[in-house]
C-alpha cells in the first residue's frame, strides 16, 4: 500500500525540521550510491564513487556543524518530555555536539587514511602478508584514538563504542564478556568431546543457485518482508541498506553451491535487519529518529530471525518438507530433526563469520580483548598477530592456518570500525532476551513457526521495538519491552539448554 508522504514531525521542527531532513537525504543519496558500489557498479567506477561519497559526506557534515544548525538547534523551544519532538532534539543536539568536536582536518585524514587501508588489508589479506599491513593500520589507530581525545568518554574505548552503541561503555561489556567467558568455554568444551561425525553433512553437496535463491525468497516471505518495499541482489559481503525511510529496504545476499547454509542464514540474518527497517515508523522518515536504534539492537534483530527463528525446531518441522520440494533429490529420508542438528552443528573454527551459534560469541570476546588492549596502549599493532593466534587456541583450541584466515579475515580495523564487533555479541544477549519476552505475551508465536507462520512474532517485534526507530534510547527500549534491563542469564540457559539436549550433554 502507497503511503502519502507526512512533514510530521520535521514539519512541526519548522526550518530546523527541513535543514535536518535535507542533511538526511544527502545521507541518503549517499546509500543508493553505496549500495550500488557493492551490487552492480563496474570496476573502473571505484575512483569516481569514492569521490562522490566524499563530496556528499563532506556537505552533509558543514551543513550539520554549520552555525545556522547551531542556532536553530539552540532556539529550538523545549519539547514535551517523551514526545517525538523531544526526542528529535535530544538526538540532533548529539549528533551535532559530536560532530562539531572533531577538526575537519581529522575527519579528512581519518577517510583518506581508511581507504587506503582498506586498499593495503585487502592485498595483505591476499597475499596473507601481515608486514605491509601493519603500519598503515597504525596510522588509521592513531587517528581513532586522536578522536577519542576529542570527546568527552571517561574511557577512550567508550567513544569508539558510542557511535555503534549509544550507550555502551567499556565497563559494561567488561561485564558482559566476563560472564559469557565463564558461561561459553566449558560448554565449548563439553559439546566438542562429544562430536563424533560431522553434524552439518546433510547441507553439504551441490545446490542449484535459483534454486537457493528461491527457497530463501521464500522463507523471507513468510517472515514479512515485504517486497513492494525491498529487494534482494547479490553481493560479496551481504548487507541490508535503507534511504531515510521504511519504504526501500534491500538486503543483499550469497550463495555457496557446496554450502547450503552459507546462502540459508546470510538470507535470514539480513532479512532479520531489513524487517526492523520496514517497520519503523513513518513519521520518523527523514528525521533523526528514523532508522534502527543501534547496532547492538539491530544485530538482535538479524540473529533473532537467524538463530531463534531459522535455526529451531518447529522452523524446521514446517521447513523441512519444503526443503525436500525445494531441492529435489537431496533430503530424500533425511528427517526434520536431522536438519535441525544440521543447522546447529558446532565446529570451533578459525572464521567468525562461518561460526556456528555457540562458538560465535568467543570470536567477539577475542576481537574485543585486542581492541581494548590495543586503545589502552597495552598492545602494540605489530604484536596483534601474535596475540591473535594466542586467544584463537586459548578459546577455540585452534591456531590458524595463516593470518589470512587469522586476523586478516575482517575488513573492520582496516576501515576504523573499532567498537564495531561487541555490537554482534550485544546482538546475541538481546535476541534471547526479546524472544523470550515475545513468546511469553504470546505464546502462539511457537505453534505458528510449525506452520510457517510469523505473524504473532513480527506483530509483537513492531510494537516493542521496530516501530519505536531511534526514539528511545537503546537500554529504555530493551526495558520498556523485556521489562528489565539487558542482562546475559537469559542467553546462557538457552545456550546451554539448547546445545546440552542437541549434544545429549545431561
Ligand atoms: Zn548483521
């Protein structure tokens, strides 16, 4: 269904309403280009795009920090406490407040120090050559930690984690990841004793590409993602992308002929972000508030889909015949159950983005360690190899193979995304605590999954959370919608409930 476009709240902001909303579809703009990068762009484009996006970056940030903003923003008339209004302030203000703290110089070496060292990662990545690498990536840790000195954070880990996690605070995921590292290694442990074949053979073996094509659009379907407002292409590292609204959300995604799950739960994962997005409010377009709240938040999105959706029992009870149609031949007398353990098998491994659920969270814990390390100068970047391999063995009891499958496989430092990785293992906790609270209010939402239904699930997931976009802040929204604050103890007992029956554990 069409909507009629609303100047709803920016309409009632006045000027500072439309400067904002101008701000954000230059923001905008910059995403279609972004994404057509990473879909269809030819080769000989990648000198021009950067341009553009730096040319758009660029005035979209003077007209943020521009005085005229500033005055605006200062005269702006106090706003209803809880109002949309209100709201709309608070998050300009620390945009803004944020932004205004950084020299431009900075931000300007910060872009240009990051492409070329993503340029450097993906050709040390290549060669699995750490050496050329490691002193442009020190060039791109000082300028993050010079901009940690600009912002008032009292850790300078905080500020890194502030811009993914508003919110977040070293302190903080100390307590979390101390929890997980008690709770996660010993039944790492235990499960790994007792794998005696390979769980996930079923999902190995030739799939036809339109064929996994088709099963996942269908899935995703079923889930509610709605197609009149979205679409799916194909890109190397998949992702989900919105303009300023709910009403264009594409998710990409890829497909592995020899791995069925690689293509299954990039699918879901994305699907899972793309839902979020489409389901924020329409008010909030073009406005601060609109889009996901955090990365943490989002993440519990995409892995709640992923995991407490795609990776269950009755998913699979309802799913599991239609894989048989889906893929003719190829899970003939295979029973539900035995794709259920499939999709669940647990093999430490040297990839995070090929971990299964139990291990995942460790591949963050270790990236987290060195990222704390390295910002309270205790690591040095030329030591990062070494200390990597150390905490793979230390928490996954294997050292890998070569830095290309060590600590070059992610593009994350290269790019100055430090702060970056907790927001997946955040994502982790919250999930188990949203689904939990989601099937507690409504307990059909089990029953229907058996029958390919989602709509009690995703109805629920609109109200508490989708629908509200940035106007709470990350902590109040998980409150007000799980009725207590973010905590680990619900993810530890699911993870050892479902992993103890899974791996007969009791
Ligand atoms: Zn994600």
């Amino acid at each position: 269904m069409a909507r009629v476009p609303t100047d709803g709240i920016n309409g009632d902001l006045g000027p500072l309403g439309d400067r904002l909303a101008t701000i954000g579809d230059l923001h905008s703009a910059a995403s279609v280009l972004a994404w057509d990068r990473q879909t269809y762009m030819p080769q000989g484009g990648v000198t021009g795009r950067a341009e553009q996006l730096a040319t758009l970056a660029r005035v979209a940030h003077e007209m943020l920090v521009s005085p005229e903003t500033g005055r605006l923003l200062a005269e702006a008339r106090q706003r209803e406490p809880g109002s949309d209004e209100a709201a709309f302030l608070r998050l300009a203000r620390r945009e803004r407040d944020r932004a205004v703290r950084l020299p431009s110089r900075l931000v300007a070496e910060t872009s240009r120090a990051t492409a070329l060292a993503e340029q450097a990662w993906i050709s040390a990545r290549e060669n699995s050559d750490w050496s050329p690498f490691a002193p442009v990536l020190e060039r791109v840790l000082d300028l993050k930690k010079e901009e940690a000195s600009y912002l008032d954070f009292e850790h300078p880990y905080d500020a890194m984690l502030d811009r993914y996690d508003p919110g977040a605070t070293t302190r903080r995921l100390r307590t979390m990841f101390d929890e997980l590292k008690a709770g996660i290694p010993p039944l790492v442990r235990d499960v790994s004793a007792r794998i005696d074949e390979d769980h996930a053979a079923p999902l190995k073996g030739g799939f036809n590409e339109k064929r996994q094509e088709r099963f996942g659009r269908e899935i995703i379907s079923r889930f509610g993602y709605d197609w009149s407002r979205g679409r799916q292409d194909r890109a190397v590292h998949p992702f989900c992308i919105n303009f300023g609204s709910p009403d264009d959300v594409r998710l990409t995604t890829r497909f592995d002929q020899m791995r069925l799950s690689v293509g299954l739960f990039a699918t879901c994962h994305e699907a899972g972000h793309a839902l979020y997005e489409q389901g924020v409010n329409p008010a909030y377009s073009r406005t601060p508030l609109s889009g996901g709240v955090s990365m943490g938040v989002h993440e519990s999105q995409s892995r709640l889909w992923e995991n407490l959706v795609a990776r269950s029992k009755p998913f699979w009870a309802y799913f599991g015949p239609e894989l048989r149609t889906a893929f003719p031949g190829a899970f003939d007398g295979v029973d539900p159950d035995t794709i259920y353990r499939a999709v669940n098998a647990v093999m430490p491994s040297e990839i995070r983005t090929e971990a299964d659920e139990l291990t995942y969270d460790l591949h963050v814990l270790l990236r987290f360690e060195l990222e704390l390390a390295l910002f309270e100068d205790g690591l040095a970047v030329a030591d990062l190899p070494e200390a990597w391999n150390a905490k793979m063995e230390e928490y996954l009891g294997i050292v890998p193979e070569n830095d290309t499958r060590g600590i070059l496989q992610d593009t994350h430092w290269a790019i100055g995304y430090f702060g970056y990785f907790p927001s997946y293992t955040v994502g982790n906790v919250l999930s188990v605590q949203l689904f939990e609270a989601a099937v507690d209010e409504r307990p059909e939402i089990l029953s229907e999954m058996e029958t390919g239904e989602f709509g009690a699930l995703l109805g629920w997931l609109r109200t508490n959370v989708h629908r509200h976009g940035k106007k709470y802040e990350p902590d109040d929204l998980i409150e007000r919608s799980t009725g207590r604050p973010p905590e680990t103890a619900s993810y530890l007992r699911y993870l050892r409930t479902k992993f103890g029956e899974l791996y007969f554990l009791n």
